[in-house]
C-alpha cells in the first residue's frame, strides 16, 4: 500500500450513498411512496395470476403451455427488475438504472409479442427456450430480425404511436449506455438526473401493470382491476398526464387473443 494513503473503509463509501438516499427520499417522497404501491400490487398480482393458473389446472387438467407459458416468467422478472432500479435510483445511481428499466420496457412488449400474435410469439417462445430447429433459426434471422427489440415495436406499433414508443426507448437506452461525459454525472448527487429516472421508473411500472390487466383481463377481478386503475390514475397525477401507454395498435395483431 502507498504510504501516507489510506484505504476508504466501505462504510465511508456507503455513508456516501445513504447520503444521497435522505436527499432523494426527502425531495422525491410523493413519487417513492406511488412505486412502493406499484410494486406491492404488481408482487400481489404475481400471487393472482398463479392461483388462476392452479385453478384453471384443477378445472380443466390443462396448464399455460406455448407462447403463454413464459408471459408470467417476463412479468415476474420485470417485477425484479424494476426493484433494482428503484434501490440505484435511491442512492443516485443513475445510469445502472436505465439498464433495468431498459429490460423491463422490452420485457412489456415481449409480453405484448407473445400475447397477440402467432408465429411470432411461437419463434420466439422456441428461441427462448433453445429449441428451435434449423429451418426456424433461418426463419428468425431473415423474416423477423432476430426479434431484436426494434423488430418487435414493428410488429406491435404503427404510425405517430410507434414514434413516441421508439424516441421512449431511444431515451431510456442513451441513459443506460452514456458517453464518459454523462457517466460522470452518476458521480455526484443531479436532481435533475434522479427526477427523471425516477418519474421514467413509474411509468413503467404502471406500465407493467396495464400490461397485465390487458393480458390477464380474466383472472383479474373487478377489485383488483379497481387497484390497478387507482394507481395508474396517481401515476398519471404525478407525472402531470406524461404517461407513455405501451399498448400496442399495429391493426394486424389479434385483439381477441386472451388467456382461457
């Protein structure tokens, strides 16, 4: 070790981020206190949606199988995700933030993908397992694109909708993959950087949850869809009506597509 230099003792290091944490719990305590009902009501959901599928097991002898069979995987995934960006945003951790809440943004429409359309929710549903043959790895390399997020908004948005949904993403991945100059930023507390994070962080959570009463319209009852409207109606309030809907409207996709 360089004499004369002392090594930071880690809990100099945290003390720096809990810091940071009562400036942003301070400052940002309407938009924290809206996410923690979210992400309560999004884990609740989880809880809904797999005593459905037990029930529909029960009835019928028959479990999610295909496609639909991972829809709840992407959710419960997005659900951890969106934690982890809540917990960087806290402490000023900006930029790793985006990189959850770019996943989350693409594990919303990949739910979408796999709900309202046929050949290529089952492409990808094989691809995501390993199993596709060789003829439909060609298939997804030269007729989909590889599904890469950018094809998937294709087949899911159209026209002015498509645009705002692309310019979300283009923004949420910029913050997620910066220059130097604006990765240096995560190095000081910027209220203005965690106000945006933080307000991207409840659209999508409410996005999340849209997503699921769409989706799961049928397992979800009406006090649970009540809950579900009664949060995105804060979010709404919070960010001022700046609420990105993730819905897709390409008029090709299967509107009549639930799960039975």
């Amino acid at each position: 070790m360089n004499p004369g230099k002392k090594r930071r003792d880690y809990n100099d290091i945290e003390s720096i981020l809990n810091y940071r944490k009562d400036i942003i719990f301070r400052e940002h305590a309407a938009k924290l206190d809206i996410f923690q009902d979210s992400i309560e009501l999004l884990f609740y959901l989880t809880t809904v949606l797999n005593a459905g599928f037990i029930d529909e097991l029960k009835t019928t002898g028959q479990r999610p199988d295909g496609p639909k069979s991972i829809i709840p995987v992407l959710f419960e995934r997005n659900n951890h995700n969106l934690i982890a960006a809540y917990k960087l945003a806290c402490i000023g951790l900006n930029n790793p933030a985006y990189l959850n809440l770019r996943t989350v943004f693409e594990g919303i429409t990949q739910m979408y993908l796999l709900h309202l359309t046929d050949r290529e929710a089952y492409i990808f549903y094989k691809q995501q397992l390993g199993t596709l043959t060789e003829d439909e790895e060609k298939e997804l390399k030269n007729k989909h694109h590889w599904l890469r997020p950018s094809r998937i908004r294709e087949v899911l948005y159209t026209g002015e909708k498509k645009k705002l949904v692309d310019d979300f993403y283009i923004l949420i991945s910029n913050a997620a993959h910066p220059g130097i100059k604006r990765a240096m930023g995560d190095f000081e507390y910027r209220e203005e950087v965690t106000f945006d994070v933080l307000s991207i962080l409840l659209a999508l959570a409410s996005a999340s949850l849209a997503s699921i009463k769409d989706i799961y319209s049928s397992m979800i009852d009406e006090e649970e869809s009540k809950d579900i409207d009664n949060i995105l109606n804060r979010v709404t309030q919070e960010l001022n009506g700046q609420v990105m809907d993730i819905s897709p409207n390409h008029p090709g996709l299967k509107r009549d597509k639930e799960y039975s």
